[in-house]
C-alpha cells in the first residue's frame, strides 16, 4: 500500500488542533486532536512511500511508535486516504497507459469522493472500461450524452438511430458540421469513439440486432421525437422489461429538459408505469397521446441548445452514477426543468398495480413520501442548518463533518 491523503480535497486548519479537509458540506471533514508533527507528516502521505519508508520517517520525525500505523488507519476508516497502487490488476493495466490516464485524472478524483476505501475509486475508474453502454437516439441530446460517457471511460458505446444528419442535428461535443448528410448512428459512433481516451477498437455495426445485446450495462433512450419524451411508449421498452436491462430516459420537449426515470425492471416504475399513473390521473390522456402520435411531425422541433446540453450532461451524470456504484439515484422520478426559469422539479414515478412489470410486487408496503423528499434536494438546495454526517455509517472517534 501506498498511502495517499486524497488531493482532491483541500486542507486548512481549523484552530491549532484541527484540521479540515475539503471545502463543499457534501465533502467536508475534520480531524483532531492534530498535534503539528503530525499535521506536518500528512504531507509525505502523498502515494510516493510504501509503509516501510513512511514508518521510518515517522521515527526521524519523532513521532511515537505505531504512530504512523494508527494515523494510516484513521485517515483510511474516515475515507480520506487513498492508495496509489490499489484498485487491483484493471487499475494496474489503466496505469500503465499514461495518455489514457491523464485523460480522466479529473474523474479519478472526482470518484475519489464518492469512494471510502483505499484504491477503490482507481478500480472503479477501470472497471468503466468493462462496461458497454447503448445510446438510442442522435439527436442534440443523445449525441452529445454517447460522447460523455464515451469521454469518461466507458469501454463500448454503441448509439442507434435512423435518417440522416440535419443541420439542426449539429451540436458542440455531438455531431460536428461536417457529418450532415451522414447516417445518424454512424457518426454518432464515430464521434463517440474520438471522445474516447484510449479510442477503444471498433466493433460493427452489423452485429447488433433489435433487441438488446446481452451484457449491455445500461440503455439510455434519448428519443429526438417530442412525444417520445413527453410520453414513452411502454411497448418501445418491453425487450428491455423483460431481458431485465436497466434503462434511463432522457430528451427535451417544448422548452422542457427530463432526465428519468431510471428503469430497474422489477423493482422500479417503467413507462407504462408512468402511462398507468396518468391515465388514472387524467382519463384523456390515452387520446391526447394517441392524437400527439398520429397527427402531422414537424420537421424541427423546439430543442434549446443550452438546455439539451444540460440534459445530456445530468443524463450521464445519473448513469455514471449508477453504473460505478450500482446507485440508483434517478429510479423512481423524473426530473424536469423549464425555460426560461431553469428550476429543476422532481417528479415521481411509481410502480403502478396494473403494470405486469411487478415493480408494484416490490414495493408494495413500502412508504414513499421520504424518498421523494430526499429526490426534491437538487430542486430546493440550501445550506444546512446542522452539521452533516454519513448516514449509516460510523466515523472513528475524533472525525466529523465539518458545518461550511
């Protein structure tokens, strides 16, 4: 092992015994009693020694014996410590490929805070490469979300779509100007793949069929149609229902951005879900959708630029989430945001008893009122009142968050 006080959190001193490490509440932590030998000792901790020569050091520096051993251990149960060398042999090939590397040092420290154990966040980042992710859909939203993830160590992204690329199609960090008159899902590809550090090997196109190729991680259904995004057609998903594939929806309709639900099939509520919750609701919805569908498709719908970036990029947010550590954090709601205000609303999505995905099985019995209060924290975001802490989780004694 070799230690490593995680740089992407900054450290000051509190007072003459305590020192904070990061700067946001999500973050944030302090640590003491800190004598100063120790303080100044945290700045070897900086993944260049092994153990041996820290311990060594700590003996030219004074410090008692076991010193060392109890300080490594106090940073690493409190999840400020990382290990240079863990992460095991996927993170030791990443490694070895320096310009891969340095290309998602940004997100290795970004995993860094979402990660408590030593060398965890490393494997994490190399176990993105693993991972194939299915984008359906090219349009201002989907091309641009296939690049992110592309761009952020996903090991295959494969992007499906029809028709040709409009110029109303070209998006900065989705298809360039150059690619108009191409086929969609060809250069969402070929864009993709550019994104990519490392530029994974090709596969071709050919192999993929209508329904989901076994091993996909997670698809992304970013549908360039309004009314597919307004109102998902349960029967588009059913391949994915029933191969139990998660899935997420994501896309832009009249000046409104959504980003969910995240689908986990049989345990999460779906698209017909949802069209089960509204047509209870609201009696004329069936029709109101039947007439959307079958009346005459503009040529371009409304789709602010600004707007349909910031979909894409909470979309691959909320994927990358889940696919690094299995959280959930978009099942059963769907965020929404308007122009020209801009709030984001969550609204929730729940397993419905007329569905047969049996989401409803699941969760039958179990209160939702405080899940979607924990979902409202992004629309109503202010600073806290009360010290935070790790839920469900112990901090060693004389660790805390700190109130910023």
């Amino acid at each position: 092992m070799h230690p490593m006080v995680k740089p992407a959190l900054r450290r000051g001193w509190r007072d003459l015994n305590t020192v904070q490490f990061g700067m946001t509440p999500a973050h944030a932590m302090a640590l003491g009693p800190m004598d100063p030998a120790t303080g100044h000792f945290l700045d070897l901790l900086n993944g260049t020694r092994g153990l041996p020569l820290l311990r060594e050091q700590g003996r030219h520096m004074d410090l008692p014996d076991g010193h060392v051993d109890a300080l490594v251990d106090r940073l690493a149960r409190s999840g400020l410590l990382d290990d240079a060398k863990g992460g095991g042999p996927p993170a030791d090939a990443l490694r070895e490929k320096k310009d891969t590397l340095d290309r998602l040092r940004p997100d290795l420290a970004s995993l860094s805070l979402t990660t408590s154990a030593p060398g965890e966040a490393m494997g994490r980042l190399a176990a993105r490469r693993s991972l194939r992710v299915q984008v359906r859909g090219a349009g201002r939203v989907g091309a641009v979300l296939a690049s992110l993830l592309s761009a952020a160590g996903i090991g295959e992204v494969d992007v499906r779509d029809c028709g040709r690329v409009e110029p109303w199609d070209v998006t900065p960090g989705g298809l360039p100007a150059e690619c108009v008159g191409e086929r969609r899902d060809e250069a969402a590809r070929r864009h993709a793949r550019r994104a990519a550090p490392g530029r994974p090997p090709r596969r071709d196109p050919r192999s993929h069929t209508e329904t989901p190729e076994p091993g996909f991680s997670l698809v992304i259904l970013a549908p360039r149609d309004d009314v597919a995004v307004h109102a998902p057609a349960p029967d588009t998903a059913h391949p994915l229902i029933t191969s139990g594939t998660p899935h997420l929806y994501a896309g832009v309709v009249e000046g409104t951005g959504m980003v969910g639900p995240l689908v986990l099939p049989g345990e999460t509520g779906c698209a017909r879900c949802l069209h089960e919750t509204r047509t209870d609701e609201d009696p004329a919805w069936p029709r109101l959708v039947a007439q959307w569908r079958s009346g005459r498709q503009p040529d371009v719908r409304p789709c602010d630029l600004a707007l349909a970036t910031t979909v894409a990029g909470l979309a691959a947010g909320h994927a990358l989430t889940y696919l690094d550590n299995r959280s959930a954090s978009a099942a059963g709601v769907r965020w929404e945001v308007s122009l020209p205000t801009l709030r984001w609303h969550a609204r929730p999505v729940r397993a419905h008893p007329a569905c047969p995905c049996g989401a409803s099985e699941k969760t039958r019995g179990e209160g939702t009122s405080e899940e979607a209060q924990a979902h409202e924290t992004m629309a109503v975001e202010r600073p806290s009142a009360e010290p935070r802490r790790t839920a469900g989780a112990a901090r060693p004694a004389g660790t805390w968050r700190a109130h910023v």
